[in-house]
C-alpha cells in the first residue's frame, strides 16, 4: 500500500505519507487503520509530496461519507494538516477540506512539511498545557472562543 503513517505519542500526532497513485479504497482502509490503532483522535499531517491522489468529486464524497460514519461512531477528529505541494495533490486536498464540511476549521493545506507542523504547533498550545486534559475518550478539549484554528495555509 502507498499509504503508511508514522506514530508520534507525545506530541498525540500521526504523520501519514503517501506515495505514488492511490485510490479511495486504499485511503479508506488506511483511515480505518487508524481508527483500530485507536488514533481517532490525534492530529495528522498528511503528506501529499509524492502522492497521486484521486481528484474526482465523486470519489472524495465517497471517502468523506465513510469519514462521517467514523465521526457518529468515534467523535470527533483530530486536526488535519495537508501537505500539498502539487496541482494535482492541491487539487484533490481542497476536495477534502470541501467535502469534509468541518465548522470548526481543522483543516488546511499548506506548500511545506514544516508550515503543517507549525500550524499544528501552535493549535497544540491553544488547547494543551499543565490545566490541559482529555475527555474519557481521549480527545483534547476544544479550542477557547476567539480561536478559530486556522493558520498560514493555503
């Protein structure tokens, strides 16, 4: 598969890279993996450099549709970052930042792997310090008010 991830438990944070010409069904098995390792919750960072993801509309409603059904099962999704530094792989992350519909804005797109990292960052700090808990399930409390979580993304 094209698709592997890297495990951060400290910074709670999933570097996902894909590389090469994926379909959907790999996506959705791969979030699916995640979801079984229990990583539901942590912030990605999902590497698009190398990637030649699906840009049709229809396949991307496909996968966000099976997202939503996580999202009734699980909660809701930590922070997505998207690492886009291609037409085509910019192209198919403003698909999913569409399709995804998320009010809180927990996602963005940006050219380099360190802007994603840093927008993560600072997300991080706006919600995590020696007060910061996680609910039973283990996800970080939301943003305070003011913070709308967006950064220098595309």
């Amino acid at each position: 598969m094209p698709i592997s991830y890297v495990l951060d438990t400290t910074r709670r944070r999933v570097k996902v890279t894909i590389r090469g010409a994926v379909t959907v069904e790999e996506f959705t098995a791969a979030l699916d993996r995640q979801v079984a390792d229990g990583l539901w919750p942590y912030a990605r960072v999902i590497d698009l450099a190398g990637a030649d993801p699906p840009v049709l509309a229809a396949d991307m409603q496909a996968f966000i549709a099976h997202m939503r059904r996580l999202v009734e099962w699980h909660g809701p999704r930590g922070p997505v970052a998207i690492v886009a530094p291609g037409h085509t792989a910019f192209q198919a992350a403003r698909l999913y930042r569409h399709f995804s519909g998320r009010p809180d804005r927990l996602v963005d797109i940006f050219w380099s792997l360190s802007e994603a990292e840093t927008w993560l960052e600072g997300l991080s700090d706006a919600v995590s310090g020696p007060e910061a808990e996680t609910d039973s399930v283990g996800r970080l409390p939301p943003l305070p008010s003011g913070s709308d979580g967006t950064g220098s993304g595309v």
